[in-house]
C-alpha cells in the first residue's frame, strides 16, 4: 500500500493517484439510490458528513451535475471479480466525484469505511480525499468479536461504542456471551426469573445488569447499521451457576445455589436426570432464537470437566435441536465437536492445550471452524508482565502477536476451505468499565480485523505497523482509551 495511506484493514488493491483530490465541503452531493436500505445507508453517510467536519450535504436521487459528488451505487459487477459478492466493494476518486461500487449495500458500507479512512485535512483547512482506486473483498466471511458481558455487565452505551469501533475495521459479527456463573444478562420470556434474582451480580460485587427484550433490539438494529449480525450465547452446560441460582428446580437437591461472584472457571453444570432440564434448556434456547433476527445462536459447550461424555452429549443434543427447530445455526465451543452437531455448524476454536482430532473429524463431517486462539486472539489477555488487568493463562499478547499469525495454518490438517473466520474475543473478569475494555481492545481489535480480512499476500507486520500508527487520530477524536504499544510509533 502507498505509505502514506493508512487504511486498516489492508485492502487487495489500492492504488494513490496524483493530483489534488476531491476537496469536500458543505453543498457536496450524495447520490444513493431508493432501496430502503441504501437511504438509510445514505442517512448514515450524510450524518458523518457532519459530524468529521464536511458539513451538511444534499442527498439526491439523480446526478445533477455538480462538481463535488459522493456517489453510492449498487452494481453486481463492482469489486474484484474472483471474490465473494456478498462484501466485495471499489471505490475511485477523482477531483470531482467519490464512486462507490458494490453488489450489496454491506459492500457500500465497507467502501464507505474505506473512503472515510483516506480523508485528509488540506493546510486550507478543508476535508479532501485524495484520487484513488480501491479493489477490495475479505478472505474470510465471519470476522468476529466476542464481547463477555456476564463476567462484567456493559450498557448498551457501551456496546454500541464497541459497535462503532467494529464497523470501522470491517469487522461484521458481534457475538454477546451472556450468561455466566457470574450473572445472566438477557431477559427471555419463558423464564423470567433468570434476570429478577441472577442479573443483579458480578465480579467481586460489581454491579450488575441486563438486557430487556427492547435494548436487545436496539443493540442488534445498531450492529445491523454497520453490517454486523449478532451471535447470542447462552452458556451450557457448564457455566450455569446463575441459573441454578435462579431456579432450584436445575439442582439436585432442589434448592437454588448461592450467587457465584469470584473468578473460578468449571464448577457448575447441569443435569440431564432432573425434569426441569430439558423444558429449561428448549424454552430458553427458543426464546434467545425468536429474539434474534440473525441465523446463528450460540450454545456455548466449554469447561465442563464434571461431565461425564454421555450427559454432556445429551444436554448439548436438547439446546443444539432447540436452535435447530427455531431455523438457526448452532455456534458453540470447540469442546462440543464430540458431540452430534448438523452439518454446518460452526465450532469455535480457543483452546491451543486440547487436542485437535476432534475438531478435524467434525471437519470432515461438515462443521465449519472459527478461529479464536487464546494465544492470538483472546484480548483479555495481558499485553506483557506488567500490564495492570487482564489474565496470563494462554500468555501474553502484545500488538504483534495478535496480528502475525495465519488462520489458515492453526490447525494443520484441518483443510483451508473449513476455516470461515476469525474472532476476536475479551472475557471480563479483570474489565469493569469500557475504558478498561477499549484499551485492551485497541490497537489490537485491528491487527486481528486484518488477520480477518486481508489476504496473507497483501499484509505484512511492517506495513501494518505504521498504518495502524495514524489510527490513534480516529480514537482520540471519539474519546476512547487505547494502549501505545511499544510496537509502534505512535
Ligand atoms: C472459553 O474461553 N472458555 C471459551
């Protein structure tokens, strides 16, 4: 990429042009068509407008002649021609018009992404994009954040914020790990005890919390502005004990457990003989799956050394049909490749100490893989020894570690094509507040989004390093915290 380009995630091609660029400034035109999604996608892209500093612009239907033009405009054909369609984009600048091209309003967005990246402020003082030519589509189809809400409660303040950030690195899932042994953060219809007696916790008396039904919606209608779907997860069958918390009926002896608060992994679990289980497990399963616009919801299926294969297997079996029967796909830990998932369902792989035969052999069988390597890709881990939060059990992930590794080869004989992505995760147990869950997050949600996006033979560290350099601008400007790695120059 030309140096003093900066765009992150790298592009497959771009090219700068000379010249002076399109100057833009209040009056300049943004021509969308009349889909509804391509207006409201327009709407976006006229508040930015404002909001970095262009000034108001006039949307138009037709081209009308002006000389400075942002034109947004669907064309099957746009894009390099051997990717997908389904997120493929270019755009080309010249003194007079930015043209964005895509087959699908998510690639217009991305386009958009990549325009608002190139902006510069000329010494005049006017916003200008310089000319250029971008070609552009991701390797892989899933590029993910897993966020852990139960450990640590975050509003929907917050999250929309980690929204944002997602957007701007073309990232397009947010997976919501709701529901822990610390507390439960959804409410669900058929079991409104979950959150009156088990959202109230938190990590060592944090406060707690937790989505009603509406700030779900509006959590998932931001993600969906940005081209983000959300992955719910409910935790079984381990991790329960806000559950058994909440409902006594899922212990053995009938009484409720005690509120957990402390930081230890692997204690709670259900169990399959007792007749409450199986009703728990379906009617919440098909709760979070109506409440989820999305087609995937996870099940979670991690940490349960108190099962033995054949209960798991059997706990496992009633949520994995539950989501099924809703017409979802099931997400879950890479634990449940033991047990009998549908063809297309995606295991998340995140524990390098386990084997990985069985993932390969559920490979074979039609599962596909999410890459999330707890030594590349779990964000909750400490940046190095001195580093005040965050955990040390799969080491320590400083910027270039998070960004030099290929997803392709974690796994070795696990084929290439079973790979579908990438996610990043950030557990909470050391994160009470968005601050301390930005910093851990940036920079290297970014190296991680171009692990995602950018084919190994358009990326490299150096590269990357000084392009992620001039995205400290962008999070100073929105006010959230990060952490200056010693990796770069910042
Ligand atoms: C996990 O980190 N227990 C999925």
């Amino acid at each position: 990429m030309p140096e003093s380009l900066s765009i992150v995630p790298a592009p497959r091609y771009v090219e700068l042009g000379d010249g002076p660029g399109l100057a833009l400034g209040g009056g300049v035109g943004l021509l969308v068509g009349a889909d509804p999604a391509e207006i409201a996608l327009g709407v976006y892209v006229a508040r930015l407008a404002e909001r970095i500093g262009i000034g108001p612009v006039d949307m138009l239907a037709l081209d009308d002649g002006r000389d400075q033009l942002i034109e947004l405009r669907l064309d099957p054909a746009a894009g390099p021609a051997d990717s997908d369609p389904a997120e493929r984009y270019s755009v080309v600048v010249d003194r007079r018009r930015a043209l964005v091209r895509a087959p699908t309003v998510a690639g217009l967005y991305y386009g958009v992404v990549t325009l608002r990246q190139t902006l510069r402020t000329h010494p005049a003082g006017y916003v200008y994009a310089p000319v250029l030519r971008v070609e552009d589509a991701p390797r892989y189809p899933w590029r993910g954040l897993s966020v852990d809400v139960a450990r640590h409660f975050f509003p929907v303040e917050d999250i929309e914020l980690v929204i944002s950030l997602m957007g701007y690195y073309k990232l397009n899932v947010l997976h919501l790990h709701l529901t822990d042994d610390q507390g439960w953060r959804l409410d669900v219809p058929s079991r409104p005890g979950l959150v009156e007696r088990s959202a109230g916790s938190a990590v060592h008396g944090a406060r707690g919390g937790y989505y009603t039904a509406g700030e779900y919606r509006r959590i998932v209608t931001f993600a969906a502005s940005r081209g983000i779907t959300v992955v719910p997860e409910v935790d079984i069958p381990g991790h329960v004990n806000a559950a058994l918390h909440a409902y006594g009926e899922l212990t053995p002896s009938g009484e409720p457990t005690e509120a957990y608060t402390g930081i230890d992994v692997g204690f709670s679990r259900l169990t399959a003989g007792l007749p409450a289980t199986g009703p728990f497990l379906r009617d919440v399963f098909t709760d979070v799956a109506a409440m989820t616009p999305g087609p995937y919801v996870h099940l979670g299926g991690d940490e349960v050394p108190t099962l033995d294969p054949a209960e798991y297997e059997a706990l496992v079996g009633i949520a994995h049909d539950a989501v099924r029967d809703a017409g979802k796909t099931v997400v879950a830990w890479q634990e449940a490749a033991t047990a009998p998932l549908a063809p297309g369902s995606v295991l998340q792989y995140w524990d390098p100490r386990d084997g990985h035969e069985a993932i390969i052999a559920a490979a074979a069988a039609g599962c596909r893989v999410l890459m999330s390597p707890g030594s590349r890709a779990y964000l909750d881990m400490k940046y190095d020894a001195h580093y005040p939060r965050g955990l040390e059990w799969a080491g320590h992930i400083e910027l270039r570690d998070a960004y030099d590794w290929d997803p392709g080869v974690v796994i070795p004989g696990l084929p290439l094509e079973s790979v579908v992505g990438v996610e990043a995760a950030i557990w909470t147990e050391t994160l009470a507040t968005v601050d301390e869950l930005t910093e851990m997050l940036l920079p290297r949600l970014t190296a991680l989004a171009e692990v995602a996006w950018s084919v190994p033979a358009r990326r490299s560290w150096d590269s990357y390093r000084r392009r992620v350099a001039a995205h400290r601008d962008y999070w100073d400007q929105i006010g959230v915290r990060w952490y200056p790695s010693p990796h770069v120059n910042w």
